[in-house]
C-alpha cells in the first residue's frame, strides 16, 4: 500500500501534482496487474477530464482513479526504478508530469515498524482585520485503495485517524458506515484511542467493490469535536477470477456455398473480474478446427468481439456436414504467460442449399394400365438429389411438358421415397389411344442455387401401354323415349332397344339382352333381337306410371372373359285416352230436413286428363220419380255441383241420391254415382241435432272402431285393478300387522300355539322301546324316579290370553306375564340337555349313537391336532388334548 498524504491546502487552488518526485517502497516481485501505488492529482475544477499515462507504457499503467498498476511480471533491480506519470486534460490538451521513484523492500522490512500516515481533521486559517480565527472546514480525503485477497498479518494497519485538539482534549474515535458497524461488520476497526483503522480479514473486489466509511471524533463525554471525515475504501482488483463462457457447447449454422466474410455466430464468455482493467478484458482465439477438410482454417475468429465469421471457400454440405472448433477465451487481454484461460466447444453445421438438381435413374420409364381405370398407378419414377433428404431442396416435384394433351394423367410424389407416382386420372379407351409417351421434368420444392443449371438427367420419358378389356355393352340411346297411347294390348310390338358393344378388337358373339326392372309387368323382350312387346294393356292410370311416364330397365350381356353387362333405361310416354268415366267426391253428406239451409257442395273426379276430363256435365236420372221430385242438382263450376232438396220438408233418415256424370272426352264417358245423403234436424245454425235417430239408422266405422277401442281399455284396466287387489292380500297376509281403529301401525309380538318339543308330546308308548326285563308299569314307579327325558307329571300352567284387539300399551305386559308363565312352568320342553337312548334289543349290529361312548375314543388317539384347528375348537382340544388327565 503506497503512503497517502492529506495535508491543509492553501486558500489559492493550483491544478496539478502535490509533488514533483513521488517515492513508494514496494515488494522486489511484481505481477502482472499488481497496483502498486497511487498518484494524488489535484483539479480545481471537478469537471475536468484528466487522463494519466506512463512513460514506460510496457512496464507500468495508470489508471483514471490514479492507481499505478503494472502491466507485466518482473523483479525490481536492487537501484531504485523511476518513470514518469503524466496527467493531460482532454479538453484544453494541458499536460503536468511527475516522477515517480519505486524502491525495492529491503530483506529485513518485516521486522522494521512499518510506518502508517496520520488523516488529521482538518482546519483552516483566514485572516481579517481582526485577530487570527481558526474554522473548520470540509476536506475530501483521497481514497485508499487495499488489493484484494491479501494474506496479512492480521490486523493490518491501514491509517491513523487523529485531530489537532487530542493536545488538550481526551478524545475517542469511531468509524461508522458497511463493514464497520454495519453488514458486513467487523471489517474495518478502529483503536479509539490512538485512532488506528485496521482491516480484520482479505477483501474480495468481486464482493464489494468499495466501502465508505466515516470517522469520527468525540471527547470523552461523547460530544462532536471535529465534523465526521468521509473515508473510501477501494479494493484493488486481482486477477483471480478465470473467463466463463455462457454456454459450454454453442451451436451455429452457415450455409453451403457461402463466400469468405460470411458471419456464422458469437461466442460470449465473463469474466468476474474488473472489466475495465486488463484482469477483466478478454480475448478470444480458435484452437483447433475438427475437421480440417477443405481447409484447417475455415473459420476465424474476432478476438475481442466473439464473432465468428468464414475465411475461406470451399464450404460443401455434401462433403463436410459440421465443423467442431475449440474456442479459448483469455484475460489479461489475451497475454498467454500472464493471463487465466478457459476453453468451449463451437459447433457449425453446414445447411444445405440447393446446389444438387434432381437426376433421373434412366432416361425412359415403362408402365401399362388397363383401359378405363383410373386412380391407378401406372409406373414409378426414381431420381437421385445429393442434397439433404426430406428438405426443399430435396423434395422433387414432376411436371409433365409433352405427351398429355387431354390430361389423362398426373404425377404424384412420394413424400417418403421422393419417386414420382404415375397415376392415370382420365378413364383411357383402347380402341382410341393404344399408347402414351410422356415427357417428363424433375424439378425442386426451391429454385436452383445461382449459376446451377438443370442437366440433361432431369428430363425422362415414360412409355405407357393401354391393355384391352372386356367393355360393358352399351344402349343407344339410353335412355330411349317412345310416345304411345294408353290401352295397347298385350302382344303388341311396341319398339326395338339394342345396345352395341364397344370391343372392336375382341371376337364375341352378339349380345343378349334380358328384363331387369318392369314394376308392372307389361312388358318382355327379345333376347336376341331386343325388340320389346307387350304382355298386359297399358294403363296410363296405373300407380305405376308417375307424370304419364313408365320406366322400364333391360340387360344386355356378351361372352367375353368376364362376361360384361350393360343397361338401358325405356321410358314409355303413354297419351291419355278416355277410359275412365267420372265419380261423385265424396260419397256421403248431411243436409237438413227443411229447405234452408239445405245445400249439399259435390265435386266430380275423373283420373284421365284434359280434354278427357272436365267440364263435367251433372244430372239426376229420371227413374225412380222420386229423385228429381225431392232433389234438384245445379253445375256451379266445371267440375263442382250444388245438391239440394226441391221439397219444403223430407223426412230425416239416410237416402242414396243417383248422380249421372258426363265427362268432356270424345267420345264422353259418363257414370252414374250413389251419394249417401244424410238428412237430419237441425239447429238454427244449420247444425244436426237429431243425432240418435241417424246412429239408430247406422254408424260409421270410425265410431264402432272407437268404441271398440274404449270397452278393450275398460277391460284393461278391470283385469289390472284385480291382480293389484290380489297381490295387496297377499302381502297383508304376509305381514299379519296389527292395526288399531286409529290406522296406528305398530310392532307386535304374536303368540302362536306351542307345538311341544318333538316326540315327547304324542301319545306314543315309548316302553316298546325299552329293554324288555326292566319294563315297569308307572303305577309301580317310586315317585319322583323318571327318566330324565321324559315330561313331568304337573298340571298345565295357565298362560295369559291375549285379547282379540289388544291396545297396543298393553304388550309390555302381556310379554312379561307369559314370561313369567314359562320359567314357572316345568313340563316345558326341552326337559333336560342330555338324553337318554334306551335299549334297542340284544345282538343288533349297530354301535352306539352316542359320541361320548363310542367304542373308537380310547386313550390311545392323539387329539393334538385339534389344536390346529383354530378357537372353534378349542373346548375340543381341552378335553381331549390334555393327556391322563
């Protein structure tokens, strides 16, 4: 660390150096970027730019702070070493120099006291008329810059802080500010007495640049003596920080074919060290170049900038598809013997462009396909592209330039293989082109590179031959129209319909022809000669005929190989003739007895058409009498007629009206048709209101089948409210719920007849069971010896009867009461847990029932596994498990 001086400055500000010749004591070895010492230059004005230089720029370097680094790694000579510092204002060009003298540590400096310089609050005299008065005034204490990562001792003594009154006062200093007594502290400390400001530990640049601190001074009452003194501390950087490259592997591209200059990509490497010193600037170079076809040197590199740019021709993708440099970055300004170094990995991949056109495999393509197919691939075109697959510059797109007139054909490509596909899109007729030559051009998605032209091999031909097939026959014309007028007899001819076949080159006899649609039957053809006759009479009214027209559909086969068919489609015209005479629409009506209202609206209806239909002419018929004396009819329009009585009144009932109807046709056809005639009462409205005397006289089909429909749902209905009865009994019957006048549905206990407990409550003499010599009669019977299963002698206990409708309060008691009755009752069965089984004669064959003195338990068995058998079996394996015992 160089001695700083701060001395009082006078009251005249002069730019410049303090001082003509500036010594400095400093370490015999140097290193590169070391700071050595710092140079106090003074400007009067703050706003001046002040650049510093060196005489010996090679050795030594100023920087703007003043701080003398060096620029390379050397031993000071034993004689002092001297350079000149030079300070020039950019502006004004104005230049002021000094000397600097560098004196090597002696050997024995660490065992000398080391002197520290005093920063002393500073004072300022100004004369007047009066006496001498001191004033305080502000001073700006120049910075001390400490290198970083020092390695002490610890404490190191930096400066000593002290004021011109501790003479007469006892004063105690202080530092405040980061690293002092804020985060981070304990950093820099202060002996408050004699002042001493020390560092506790290395400082690291990259950290914390710079601190700013200010001292202190106070008595002992700890009031201000002397205004705070602001100290900055500058870490000096070093060179301990290696480059760091933002990615360890870049990527870049650059395109085939590219010309010397091209830029390709920028590789960015850090540096955490000071960028505006050299440990912090950088340099780049290219190591090595992998690999080194065409050239080693393919690419180079901007030593400062990153940007990597081509240097040489020669760039084939086809050849070469990427290029691997090994990229070092280089502090120090990329000095090899001084600076750090780190290396990463740059990989360019060479893009194709479209220098390589697509070539044919062969000059001439074959293929055939049958005639009038289409969608079918006809041949396969194969061409070869040295670019790079499945990119335009390599997907092949085939355009047809001769050969096609009609368009028959299109080319496909195959986006996997990249042939084109021959597809014939046209149906092709044999007898009309028996082959096609193509000419055919391969070109790219994207235009050729400059100054690439197609070859010859881009052109191809493709030869297509057309195979003969079996053709359908065909009608002529189809469909074929024939005007005729209705009613042509059955066994008339009626026209011919032959159909041709287009085979020409094929040997085959002629055609049969055969019936495929005929929806009413009215016709047949010939099979060998197609000419159609009829079967039945032509019926212009028929449903089968829409619009006057009747379609029919015939066949026509050949014997080729396969046998082929073709149809054609008759369309017969049929002309209306008058053969159908009119009928009276509708068939029934209603009018009134009296004569007003009593108007009855008819319509004629005659299924031919003009001029064989209306105006239709209507007439009553002169027999019987009675028609024309009670009816009269009149013609409102051609095909309507107004019916109504002629009388004042005609009794109600259903009457059948005769209606003769002339049509127009020529010649007229006319029909006599039965109205039905209604007549009833009616209201004032017009309305009927003598409703039964109609029905009494006959109903219509629609109200019988309504009638019909309502008994059958009646029914319906009936059956199912039955089975609905039936099914609520039968689970009343299975519940047996007990229900009290209130409807109040609870649980009850029902008591049900006691059944006994098996044989013992039949009259069965159980003595022919017993062993005969020990029969006894009951009356010789000790009292009170019986056998255990038998039922005691006693008179029947008296249960409580329960009443036919108990309330439903009463069943507790009624429960605890026959509860009572049975524990006191001791004929209850069962009479006792253990029976007896009495003797069922000498020499049967059966062994005892009984489980308990079966003959095969014995002592000898191991009932151990009952153990096994798991806790239901437990009781079990106590008993028979435990041994003697």
């Amino acid at each position: 660390q160089a001695p700083i001086k701060a001395t009082c400055e006078d009251m005249s500000c002069k730019t410049g150096f303090p001082e003509d010749v500036h010594s400095a004591v400093v370490s015999r070895s140097v290193h590169g970027g070391q700071p050595l010492l710092n140079v106090r230059f003074q400007s009067c004005d703050e706003n001046k730019k002040i650049h510093f230089g060196s005489s010996e720029p090679e050795d030594f370097r100023v920087g703007e702070d003043g701080v003398v680094y060096a620029e390379r790694s050397f031993q000071l000579s034993a004689e002092p070493t001297e350079f000149v510092v030079s300070a020039q204002d950019k502006e004004t060009q104005q230049e002021w120099q000094m000397r600097v003298k560098l004196t090597p540590e002696p050997a024995f400096t660490g065992a000398s006291e080391k002197k520290i310089e005093d920063i002393i609050f500073p004072w300022q005299q100004y004369k007047h008329s009066s006496p001498l008065k001191r004033q305080k005034r502000d001073w700006v204490i120049p910075p001390i810059n400490l290198p970083e990562n020092s390695r002490g001792p610890f404490p190191q003594e930096l400066v000593r802080i002290r004021s011109d009154r501790d003479k007469s006062l006892s004063l105690r200093y202080s530092v405040t500010g980061p690293g002092a007594d804020q985060p981070p502290t304990g950093i820099f400390i202060i002996n408050p007495i004699s002042g001493q400001l020390s560092v506790t530990k290395p400082l690291d640049r990259e950290q914390i640049a710079s601190f700013h601190l200010r001292a202190h001074a106070v008595d002992v009452n700890g009031n201000q003596v002397e205004n705070p003194i602001d100290i900055v501390i500058n870490v000096i950087d070093m060179n301990d920080n290696r480059p760091e490259f933002l990615h360890q592997v870049w990527n870049g591209t650059v395109p085939e074919g590219s010309k010397p200059g091209t830029y390709v990509m920028t590789v960015t490497a850090i540096d955490a060290d000071d960028p505006n010193a050299q440990n912090g600037m950088l340099r780049y170079r290219i190591l090595s170049q992998a690999p080194s076809s065409p050239s080693p040197n393919m690419f180079t590199i901007n030593n400062e900038t990153g940007d990597i740019i081509t240097v040489a021709a020669g760039l084939d993708r086809e050849k070469v598809q990427q290029y691997t440099l090994i990229i070092q970055a280089t502090d120090m300004e990329g000095n090899p013997t001084y600076g750090l170094s780190n290396t990463a990995t740059a990989v360019i991949t060479v893009t194709d462009v479209n220098d390589n056109p697509p070539e044919f495999t062969a000059m001439t393509f074959y293929g055939e396909v049958p005639e009038n197919r289409v969608d079918v691939i006809v041949a396969n075109l194969t061409v070869t592209d040295k670019d790079q697959p499945h990119t335009p510059a390599w997907n092949a797109m085939y355009r047809m330039t001769g050969g096609d007139p009609t368009g028959r054909f299109t080319i496909l490509t195959d986006p996997n293989s990249n042939d084109g596909l021959v597809t014939v899109v046209k149906p092709i007729d044999f007898e009309t082109n028996r082959m096609f030559v193509l000419t055919v051009a391969a070109e790219n998605q994207v235009p050729l590179a400059k100054g690439i032209q197609h070859p010859p091999q881009s052109t191809a031909t493709v030869s297509i031959t057309v195979i003969d097939v079996n053709e359908s026959p065909y009608f002529v014309p189809n469909p074929k129209l024939v005007r005729q007028e209705e009613g042509l007899l059955a066994g008339s001819m009626l026209t011919t319909f032959t159909a041709q076949d287009p085979d020409r080159y094929m040997q085959q006899t002629s055609l049969r022809y055969s019936k495929l649609s005929d929806p009413a039957n009215w016709l047949k053809i010939d099979p060998v000669n197609g000419q159609i006759t009829t079967t039945a009479v032509l019926d212009r009214e028929s449903i089968y005929v829409q619009n006057n027209m009747y379609n029919a559909t015939f066949l026509a086969s050949d014997n080729g190989i396969p046998p082929m068919s073709g149809t054609g489609t008759l369309q017969i015209y049929l002309l209306d003739i008058n053969d159908n005479a009119p009928q009276v629409n509708p068939k029934e009506a209603t009018t009134c007895e009296t004569l007003q209202p009593n108007a009855i609206n008819i319509t004629a209806v005659d299924p031919d058409i003009d001029p064989n239909a209306g105006p239709f002419a209507f007439e009553l018929p002169d027999t019987p009498a009675s028609i024309k004396r009670n009816w009269t009819i009149v013609r409102i329009s051609g095909d309507h007629a107004q019916l109504s009585l002629r009388i004042r009144f005609l009794e109600a009932g259903i009457y059948d009206v005769p209606i003769v109807i002339t049509d127009s046709g020529n010649p007229h056809a006319s029909s006599t048709s039965v109205l039905k005639v209604k007549v009833c009462q009616c209201d004032i409205n017009g309305d009927c209101t003598d409703v039964d005397r109609i029905v009494g006289a006959g109903l219509g089909t629609g109200a019988i089948i309504a009638i019909l429909l309502c008994i059958i749902i009646l029914l319906i209905l009936v059956l199912m409210f039955v089975v609905w009865m039936k099914r609520r009994d039968k689970e009343r019957q299975a519940k047996q719920l007990l229900i009290d006048p209130e409807d109040d549905v609870r649980d009850n206990i029902l008591k049900y007849d006691e059944e006994g407990g098996g044989e013992e409550d039949q009259d069965y003499d159980l003595s022919q069971l017993q062993q005969p010599d020990t029969v006894e009669p009951d009356a010789i019977k000790p009292v009170g010896i019986r056998r255990l299963d038998e039922r005691p002698i006693h008179a029947e206990p008296q249960y409580p009867v329960r009443s036919a409708a108990p309330h439903p309060g009463d069943i507790g008691d009624f429960i605890n009461e026959g509860l009572k009755a049975a524990d006191n009752d001791p004929t209850a069965p069962p009479y006792d847990s253990l029976l007896v089984f009495d003797y069922e004669g000498s020499g049967s064959t059966a062994g005892s029932l009984s489980s308990l003195n079966s003959s095969s338990s014995g002592g000898e068995q191991d009932y151990d596994y009952l153990n096994d058998w798991g806790p239901r079996f437990k009781k079990l394996a106590d008993m028979y498990g435990g041994g003697d015992d």
